[in-house]
C-alpha cells in the first residue's frame, strides 16, 4: 500500500493522522495519506514564508524563468508517470492525460516564464510647478505566500495553472490538492526538487475541506493570498475566511453552462464538439455544457444524431486504448449524480439514453460508473437545468429565436462559459456579447490560448487568471515616482 506524504521545506513528512485514497475505477483503498494538522500547515506557511527572503527571493527573473523551463522540460521527462499517477486519483481515460491534462501542466510553467518575461513596464513623465518633472515607474512584486486549493476534477492541470504563475511572479505556494486527489501535486514536489527549486518555495498539504487542512491554510494570517477552484459554496467560505486580514481572493466556481445551436450550424463538427463538452471527462468539467437549446428546425435531428453519438461512448479504465469515458470520481459523486437521475425522471423528463448505471465487468463492479445520460421535456425550472451535476448528462431544450435563446441561457446565478454552434459570423457575434459569462466559444468547446483571460461571471468566480491578467493577483504593483 502506498504511504502518501505531506511536502514541506522540500522534504517529504508524514503525520500521525491518515485517510484513504480509493480508486474511482474499483473503489478499492490504493493510497493511505497523511492529514497535515494545523501544526504541519503552520510548518508549511512558515517554510513559505522564510523561502521568500531566501535564495529563491534573491534570485533574478532570469534565473526563476530558467528553473520554471527546467521544471516543465523535467515533467515532460516524467511524462509517463504523471499519467499513470493522474490515472490512478481519477480514473481518466489515457487520451485525457496524455493529450490534455498532463501537457497542459508543463505548458502552464512554460507560458507563464514567457509572461512574466514579457510583462511591459508603467512609466508616466510629469510635469512639476518648479518645472524639472518627476518620472513614474511600476514595479510588480511578488504578494507573498499563495495558499492553493484544488478541486480534483483536473488535478494537475488546475493546480499548475495557479502554482506557475505564482512562482513565476515570485512567490511561494502552499497547496492543498483535493482529499479525492493528492498523488500528483506530490510527484510535482519531486520535480521541484529535481530541478533546484528552493526549499519551502512549493509545499503540499493533504487533508479536507472544513475544520482540517484546507480551513487551517485559508485562515493562517501569514497566508498573503488565497487562490482557490472548486464550488461556489466553497468559494465563499474561503471568501470568509480570506476576509480576516483582508486578505486577496481568486475564485474560479461552478458553472451551469449553455451549448447554443443554431440550426445552420456544421452539424458533424457540433456533434463532435457538444460530445466533449457533454460527457469529456466523464462530465466533470467546470466549462461542461449540461444545457443545451436546439433551434427547433434542427432539434430532432440532432436529439438523435446526438444519441447516437452518446450511445457510442465506451466506458473503461485508464489503461483501456478504447475507452472514452471513466467513472466518476468517488461513490460519493456517484450518489450525488444519480440523485440527479432520479430527479429527472420524477420532474417527467424524457429519457433519451442512459439514465442509470451501466454493465461493467465484475472487476470494476464496484467503481464509480453511470451511464451518459440526455433528457428532453423538461422545463427550464427543474432541479437538473438549474443545478450544477457535475456528471456526464444534458438536458435538450428545443429554442424559435435569438432573443429567446440568450434570455434562458442567461437565465442561470452562474456565468463561466458558453459555446454558440453557428455558420452565421454576425449572429455569432451578437450572440456571444449578450451571454452573461466570462469565456463564450463559437463553434469551440475548451479551446485554450494561455495567454487569455479566464473566470466566471456572476457566482462562477471572482477575478481572472491567465497570461498577464493572472499579474494583477499574483504581485502587487507598486509605483516609484522620482522626482528630477
Ligand atoms: P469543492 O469545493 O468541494 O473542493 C475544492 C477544494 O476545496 C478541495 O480541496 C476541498 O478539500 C477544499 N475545501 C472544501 N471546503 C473547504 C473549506 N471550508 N475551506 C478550505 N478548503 C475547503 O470542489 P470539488 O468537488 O473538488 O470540485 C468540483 C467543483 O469545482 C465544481 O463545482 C466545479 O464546477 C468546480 N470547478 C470550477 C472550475 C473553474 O475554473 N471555474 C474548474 C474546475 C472545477
Ligand atoms: O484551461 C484552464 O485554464 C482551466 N482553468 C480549465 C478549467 C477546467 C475546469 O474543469
């Protein structure tokens, strides 16, 4: 059995308290894990706090940057065992991990050394009443120790796309992955080791949520600043938390988001794009579109070109070449998402496929398995339209007119993303402005230049992240005015 440490001061520590790590594939226990206590996250912010002023402190950005493409030259060398490791907390298929989500968390250290390489200096002249003029300069420093707290729907590519631009703009990290995913923020710790960085520049804390590790770290007052991804009710009690102090928040939360169809629209590549943005990842991700409005010229064509498709995805295990989807995360989300199966039919949706558990082999009988489910029928009050699931299912709802689409589509307290199908580019256009969310796509699901900028609207999130919009969180920029 695998014995999973906590990192702090660039060793590995246990603890005397551990829980266990099951896999979503069998259920079975694969990893015990230590519990860091207040006293290991005190000793993780306070090895944070002393790398600040240490070596790493002192270091130019031409050094940091170097060992941040050393550190994602190194995961790209460990390739294999990021995805084993990510494999193994969530069951994800291979073609996920291997093309996704453990390239995305090289590419995230990369792209952030070339941000912050690249960032433009503030210079302003003025004018003085003696007439020899002032200069003005802005200077970004770092904000100081980063508490991290991670989801475990996308552990590795979530986490570094908060680490990487923390460290690039110089500062230190403490993170908590999620309980249901701790392996590879650890297999990171020995990456970072390998390369040189610092002691107490990255540290890992394992453990849950309320009254344990991710509550110590949010309310530790030498926490600079507190960047989180998961849900929203979880967001704002970190919001609380983070309120002692006064401290900064980065929030990125739920979402419920739309799939807009228009009848025009190239039905093969909206097909393919819908299916990903439906049940990719087995449903489990933020930006997933779990409403979808058809033009209703279209709607019954692409109701059943739609099934179709969904009845080809092949459920198996992350070792499995042919797989397409994996299970869920826990038993636990299981329960959550077939509660929500169970709603819908209650609330007299139509079932068009799926709607249960499937048939699995007696090896993975015990797995976190549901079957991709679509409803129709339902109006666009009801539990399973409204709420965030977080599972491989939509609803269908067929839509006459522009208005009428942008009106129920917005018609929701969250606002992270949206994708318009369409061949009509000013529509596209018109459309994409009114939709209340902080990323829309069209004719796009999850396509990502790092360089953009990422949140949600509304209860989705609070602030953006990515390329130079992830500075305004990560330093605090100073002014310098000289005068001449
Ligand atoms: P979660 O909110 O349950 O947990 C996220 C993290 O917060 C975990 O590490 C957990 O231990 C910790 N936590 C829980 N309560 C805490 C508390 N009181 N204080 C400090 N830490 C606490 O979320 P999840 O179930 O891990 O992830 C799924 C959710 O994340 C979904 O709602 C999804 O939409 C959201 N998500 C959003 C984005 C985005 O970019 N907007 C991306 C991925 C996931
Ligand atoms: O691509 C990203 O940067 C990002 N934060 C993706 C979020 C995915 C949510 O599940």
């Amino acid at each position: 059995m695998k014995q999973l440490q906590n990192f702090i001061d660039g060793a590995f520590r246990g603890s005397d308290k551990t829980f266990d790590k099951r896999s979503p594939v069998t259920n079975k226990v694969v990893a015990k894990v230590a519990e860091a206590s207040r006293a290991d996250v005190d000793a993780a912010v306070s090895a944070a706090k002393r790398a600040l002023t240490g070596p790493w402190g002192r270091m130019t950005l031409a050094q940091r940057t170097e060992l941040l493409d050393a550190l994602a030259k190194e995961m790209m060398r460990r390739f294999d065992d990021f995805v084993a490791t990510e494999a193994e907390d969530t069951g994800m298929p291979g073609h996920i991990s291997k093309h996704v989500f453990v390239p995305r968390g090289a590419a995230n250290f990369q792209v952030f050394a070339d941000v912050v390489k690249n960032v433009p200096t503030e210079f302003f002249e003025m004018v003085t009443p003696d007439g020899k003029g002032a200069i003005n300069y802005g200077v970004r420093r770092p904000v100081g120790v980063v508490g991290i707290v991670c989801p475990w729907n996308a552990p590795l590519l979530l986490m570094t796309w908060k680490v990487a631009p923390a460290l690039a703009c110089g500062n230190t990290v403490v993170v908590k992955p999620s309980e249901e995913t701790p392996q590879t923020a650890l297999l990171l710790a020995e990456v970072m080791n390998a390369v040189g960085i610092p002691p107490g520049v990255y540290n890992v804390v394992n453990g849950f949520g309320p009254d344990s590790t991710g509550e110590f770290l949010t309310t530790h007052p030498d926490v600079d600043a507190i960047t989180f991804t998961g849900e929203t009710r979880t967001g704002a009690a970190i919001m609380k938390a983070a309120a002692t102090g006064a401290r900064p928040v980065s929030l990125e939360m739920g979402g419920k988001n739309a799939g807009i169809i228009f009848a025009d629209c190239n039905l093969d590549a909206t097909i393919e794009g819908v299916l990903r943005s439906c049940f990719g990842n087995t449903g489990q991700v933020c930006l997933g579109t779990e409403r979808l409005f058809v033009e209703r010229p279209l709607f019954d064509k692409f109701v059943a070109t739609f099934k179709a498709a969904a009845e080809k995805l092949k459920l198996g295990t992350p070792e499995d070449d042919h797989a397409t989807m994996g299970p869920l995360i826990s038993q636990e989300h299981r329960q959550k998402v077939l509660s929500y199966y169970a709603k819908a039919v209650e609330e007299g949706a139509t079932v068009v496929t799926g709607g249960g558990v499937p048939d699995m082999p007696a090896e993975l009988a015990e797995g976190a398995w549901v079957q991709p489910t679509i409803w129709t029928g339902l109006p666009d009050t009801a539990a399973v339209v409204t709420e965030e699931i977080f599972g491989p299912c939509c609803h269908i709802s067929p839509f006459d007119t522009e208005e009428e689409v942008i009106r129920r589509a917005n018609n929701t307290r969250y606002g992270l993303s949206s994708s318009i199908w369409t061949n009509d580019l000013a529509r596209a256009h018109r459309v994409a402005a009114a939709i209340e969310a902080g990323i829309v796509w069209v004719n796009a699901w999850f396509l990502r230049d790092l360089r953009t900028a990422f949140g949600g609207s509304k209860q989705s999130g609070i602030g953006r992240e990515g390329g130079v919009h992830s500075l305004e969180f990560y330093t605090e920029l100073k002014n310098v005015c000289i005068k001449l």
